[in-house]
C-alpha cells in the first residue's frame, strides 16, 4: 500500500472510532492502540506532506501557532435572544407565537441552554473550513485550528443529503473535570485562576497556541443549522440529522406541543441540571417548523420565535466558620466569610469543600464593608445563604436567624488596626471603606501595586504572578514597580518558597528555574512597548482605572505634562472630575512616587501617546454616550468601550444626568444602577446594545 493510500485508510479508520466513541459511547479500540494508529498516522504525514489532508484527525492535537486572530462577518448574522426569569412572560411569548401565526398549530423544541461560548462552523462539500467566535453579533475571530482540536467535532462530514455550504452553531464549553484540572494546573505555577468554566472556555478557544487549547479538553454541543438551501423542515428534523451526521447534540432536548410542558420541562431540569458535567443557565425554547419561525420573522435584535429561560441564580446555605479581614492595593479593609457545608459545620476547616455552588466548590464569599456586616446582621456560626452573582462572584445574600439558638455563635468585631501592619485604620468622610493609610510600608499594599502592575490590562507581564511576586518581596527584591526593573538572571535563579494556601491547606513550591528567569526577563522586557496609558493604570493611582488612563495620556501626551497639570488643567479633560484630578496631584506629589517614575522613564518604559484616531464604523451612536458597568458574555470590557466609540458614541466614568445610556452586564455595582434608574438613564442589555448596533 503507497503512503497517501495508507493516510487515506488511517483518517477513515481514526474517523470510525472517533464516531464510536463520541456518540455512540462504544470504545472499539483501547486507548494505546487508538494512540499508535494516530502516531503512524502523523509520521506519514510528516514524510510526505503533500498528502496531509485538511480533515485529518491530527489536526486535533493542535500545534499551530496563530499571533492574531482574523474578523470575519458571519454569513448569517447571530443574533441573541430575548429572555425571561419569570413564567408569565413565557406564556406571554406564547400568546405571541399563537397570534402570530394565527391560530395554526406548532410546536416548541426545549433545549439546556449550556454556559460557555457561542461558535459558528463553515463546512464546505463536508469539510471543516472556518471556525468563528460570535464576537459582535455580525463578525467574529477565526479560531480554526482551535476549534479542531474538539473530539466530538468532525472535520469531514459523510453523507449524502448535506449542501454544498453549510453553517452549524454550538455552544463550546470547558466541562468541570476540565476545569478543575487547569486551576489545579495554574495554582501550582501560580498564575490567578479561572473564575468559572465560561471564562475558562473563552481564554481556551482564544489561546494562540492550538496545543496548548488540544490539551484543556474543550468540547462543544452543537444546536443549529443554517444554509441557503432548504435541507430540512423543522428544527428536530435538523437535529437527528446532525446527530446521525456525527455531531455531538445535547440528549436533553425534547419537542413539546404546548406552554404548559414548556414549563414543565424547565421544572424537570431546575434540580436535574446539577448532575450534568458542564454548566448550565437556563433553557432554550423554539419553535419548531422552519416555515413558522420565517413566518414570525425577528424584531431588529432577536428572533420571534425563539426565547430563552434563565434559572435564577442557585441559593444554598453555608456554615460562616470565621471571617478574616484583607487590605488590598489601595489599603482598604475586607472583611471575607470563610465558609463550609451545613454537614461540615465540625470538620476541620483545611479538609471542607465547601458549598457546591454553579458546578464549583465555594469555601469564601467577600462580606464587602463594616456596613454590609451591620446590615446582614451576621455572626461567627452563623448558617447564612450563599449565591453567585451572575454566577461568578459568591455572595452571601442573607441569615437563617431560627438556627441562631441552635448554634454558639460570636459577634464579628471590625479591627481598629491594620491586620497587616498595625497602623491605625482611618474612613474618609462619605466613605464605607475603612483603610491602611500605611501605603509605603503596608506589605499587601506594596505587593498588591506590583501585582496590578504586571496585570494583563496594566503591564501584561504574565510569566510573573502573584505567588512569584511573593517570593520576590520575601527576598526584599521588590518594593515598587520600578525595582521589577533592576532584577537580573542572577539575583533570580534559585529563589523559592513554599506558598500555603489558606482555603486548602495545601503547600505549593514555586522554584526560580532556568526557563522562569528566561521567561520573567522576557516579559519585563517585552512590557517595555506596552502604551503610556497602560503604564499610567499600572502605577494603581486611586480612581485612575483604564479609562481615566487612557483619558489623561491622550490629553496631555507625555509624563511630563501630566505630572506638572494644575487641578483646572485636569478638570479641563473631558470627564475628569475634581476628585480624579486631586488624586493624581496627591500622587505626582509624593517624592517616593516621583522617583518611581522617573525609574521607570529610565528603564525605557514608554511615558508619551501617539495613539491614532479611532476607526469609524459608522456615526449611529453620535452624540450618545454610554457608562459600562458588569461582566459580559461576548466582550471585553474594553472591547465594547472601542465598539461605542467606532459607531461614534462615547464612554463615560460615572452616571449623571447627561447619561442617555447605562450598558449593564452581569455583577454590575448596584449603586450605579440605582443612580441611573432615578436619573431616567436608559439601560441595557449586551443583547439590546447588539442589536442596537445592527440596527
């Protein structure tokens, strides 16, 4: 047999047992075996390249190295949804499709909505040619060597009734096997963790190399076919099809004929949903026949005949074992809740798990500020109920005061002193906030100003982390950001610590090897081209975030001119407030941060702009103006503020009455969104804003 026929019958043979494994759930093949046909498979191609096919299963093992990601518009535009938490509005939206479509029979389709990123696939006459992320609705990245490297996806589709172009859409998603493994994997290196699967997924599916996205174990539930033709005539038609096609289709969707199952159905999975591997938010419902869904058409954002039900965040109740009191970067006082589960309540606090809480363990929730513990009336003992805000952040939302007797419970006493450094704690007058004033000894204050510095948003030094910077200022090798600077392969090699984490007990040595000095050099020289306005967010002055940074290095150009403005040349930048202006003289005024700077300037730091324009899209939002505030699903917060501005909007800092609209994500500040309710501020959805933007 020739090489490119013996290529031929191994992809046909990998293909077999991939289909096997993947949906049928029958192993055909043990793993070594599966294994040595891959690695025979890859020698031949790497002998004879001419016959490598773009389809081949090695593909799926990554390797390619993409430096940045091409936009390319969706050949059809991918809308969101409207959605609900309340039932009424569901039958709402059924007394809708009924007059819509005039009284005709239908039916609906129920589908777990999963957590995690929005794909678009392109298959040309079978083969995988394009993978997409959302992004904006309209256009998205390629992420096509990433998007390979998901088993259950197949890179050729055989079968006879398939167009000769088609598209399907899936949701990609990290399951938590996975994602429990790559915290563990980051903890140890210790680089900051993934907040939850979703945003784990998301950073996976961006990664530029394709090996390194091969080995977290992505995987996707494919929910959707599109084509120009008209290949089907309902949506359970499309889906049997694809799932017969070699798919990985969700086996928990169900066709119903009434609302009333619809309702059901959501029941059903409330509780259910908890047992499966991955996370999930909600259900989707849809109308089945593909000529009613054209019939009911789409409003300017989202189709007619489709909704989604999102489950109310899930609320259990936890044990509070003690509370210990952090100081952050600016010296403000936290008070955190270490918890456990009800059945914990006397196991030693090193071996709990905690509360399952969204498809992970929580063992601590942030209990804000001395008013927030006067205001939850919590104490030591106490069972209180624990949620996770828009399922990321755990929040403790309340107290079981009837288990209060049943319990010995000890009031929580807010210190006087720093737990840190023993400085008196002062408040500001208008402020919740207690605070170290200490900021040029206080030990977390000084790491934590490093550890914003080197932040990806800051500098972008990511072969540094918090571990490591701790094992730097044990070793009195860093104080302030500009001592990061002076460090040399010398001074570094050799250095470790074993680091105890406080949730689990468990110790982990960071060690300063050969390639973590190459690596932390690298990065420190590296961030010398990051832009003036991220070296300004980086140094951490209070009430300068990102935007105000980039305000202020665009308005005044270069460190010198900034450090020498008056307080009326600082209110003079359009949204640049009194209290902003007094901090950055109170900052420039300090000798200590003088000479920071001027290190900085002389490690070759870049300390002037020469930011271009941005690039107009179009002028739809001119005039408008917009606060964004909260997490979103398909954009970085900085993402969105470069959206506003190309459609010729602008972005603002803080609600006021001038504020047409206040872009609201998940875990947004509840005080702006007060604000902006008793202004009239609009307020809206990623979704409205995106369908704002194809409008």
């Amino acid at each position: 047999m020739n090489p490119e026929e013996r290529i031929n019958e191994l992809i046909q043979q990998i293909d077999h047992y991939n289909f096997q494994y993947y949906q049928e759930s029958i192993s055909e093949i043990s793993d070594y075996d599966f294994d040595q046909l891959l690695k025979e498979l890859a020698k031949l191609e790497n002998e004879f390249p001419e016959f490598k096919r773009s389809d081949s299963p090695t593909q799926r093992v990554g390797g390619t190295i993409t430096k940045n990601f091409n936009a390319v518009y969706h050949r059809y535009p991918m809308l969101s949804l409207d959605n609900t938490y309340n039932e009424q509005e569901l039958r709402d939206f059924d007394e809708r499709v009924r007059k819509g479509l005039d009284g005709e029979a239908y039916e609906y389709i129920c589908e777990l909505k999963f957590d995690g990123i929005s794909l678009s696939f392109t298959y040309e006459n079978g083969v995988l040619v394009r993978g997409v992320t959302r992004g904006d609705g309209t256009r998205g990245d390629e992420i096509t060597n990433n998007v390979k490297t998901i088993k259950s996806l197949p890179l050729r589709v055989k079968s006879k009734e398939i167009p000769p172009i088609f598209e399907i859409r899936g949701e990609g998603f990290m399951p938590f096997q996975s994602f429990q493994k790559l915290n563990e994997e980051m903890e140890a290196l210790g680089v900051n963790l993934y907040a939850n699967p979703r945003n784990a997924a998301s950073g996976s599916f961006k990664l530029q190399d394709s090996a390194e996205t091969a080995r977290r174990s992505l995987d996707c539930y494919i929910y959707s076919f599109l084509s120009d033709e008209t290949v089907f005539a309902s949506h359970e038609e499309s889906l049997l099809a694809l799932k017969s096609w070699g798919f990985n289709i969700s086996p928990g969707w169900k066709k119903v004929t009434n609302i009333d199952d619809v309702i059901a159905y959501i029941h059903e999975w409330e509780e259910k949903r908890a047992t499966l591997p991955l996370a999930t938010d909600g259900i989707v419902i849809k109308v089945n026949s593909f000529e009613q869904q054209k019939e009911l058409g789409f409003t300017a954002k989202s189709p007619r005949w489709a909704i989604s039900f999102k489950y109310k965040a899930e609320n259990k109740p936890a044990i509070l074992r003690y509370v210990n009191f952090q100081v952050g970067r600016t010296g403000n006082v936290t008070p955190v809740a270490n918890l456990c589960a009800e059945s914990e309540r006397t196991v030693p606090y090193n071996k709990v798990k905690g509360v399952h809480l969204s498809g992970t363990y929580v063992k601590r929730a942030t209990l804000h500020n001395a008013n927030e513990l006067e205001r939850l009336n919590v104490q030591l003992g106490d069972t209180v109920f624990v949620e996770k805000s828009g399922e990321i952040i755990p929040k403790i939302t309340g107290v079981d005061l009837t288990k209060r007797e049943l319990f010995h419970t000890e009031p929580i006493v807010f210190p006087t002193n720093c737990p840190e450094c023993g400085s008196l704690l002062a408040r500001n007058e208008g402020e919740v906030a207690y605070y170290c004033p200490n900021d040029s000894a206080c030990p977390p204050q000084l790491k934590g100003r490093i550890e914003h510095f080197i932040h990806r948003k800051a500098m972008n030094i990511d072969s540094l982390g918090e571990g490591k910077i701790e094992v730097l200022f044990d070793n009195h090798l860093v104080r302030t950001p500009a001592d990061l600077y002076d460090l040399n392969y010398e001074k570094l090699l050799g250095l470790e610590k074993n680091i105890v984490n406080e949730e689990t007990g468990k110790t982990k040595k960071i060690s300063f090897r050969e390639k973590t000095v190459e690596n932390i050099l690298k990065g420190l020289e590296t961030s010398k081209t990051a832009p003036f306005k991220n070296v300004l967010f980086g140094l951490g002055i209070r009430f300068v975030g990102a935007t105000v940074a980039e305000k202020l290095t665009a308005y005044f150009k270069n460190i010198t001119a900034l450090r020498s403005a008056t307080l009326e040349e600082l209110i003079a930048v359009p949204e640049i407030g009194g209290r902003i202006a007094q901090s950055v003289i109170a900052y420039f005024a300090v000798p200590e941060n003088q000479l920071v700077m001027e290190r900085l300037e002389k490690a070759g730091l870049q300390m002037t702009t020469d930011d271009k324009p941005v690039e107009m899209e179009s002028t739809m939002l001119e005039g408008k103006t917009f606060v964004i505030s909260g997490v979103f699903a398909n954009f970085e917060r900085d993402d969105l503020k470069h959206k506003i501005e190309a459609n010729g909007g602008r972005v603002l800092s803080g609600v006021s009455g001038k504020l047409n609209y206040l872009l609201a994500g998940d875990n947004m500040g509840p005080s702006k969104l007060e604000k902006a309710r008793k202004l009239g501020v609009t307020i809206l959805s990623e979704e409205e804003f995106l369908g704002m933007i194809q409008k």
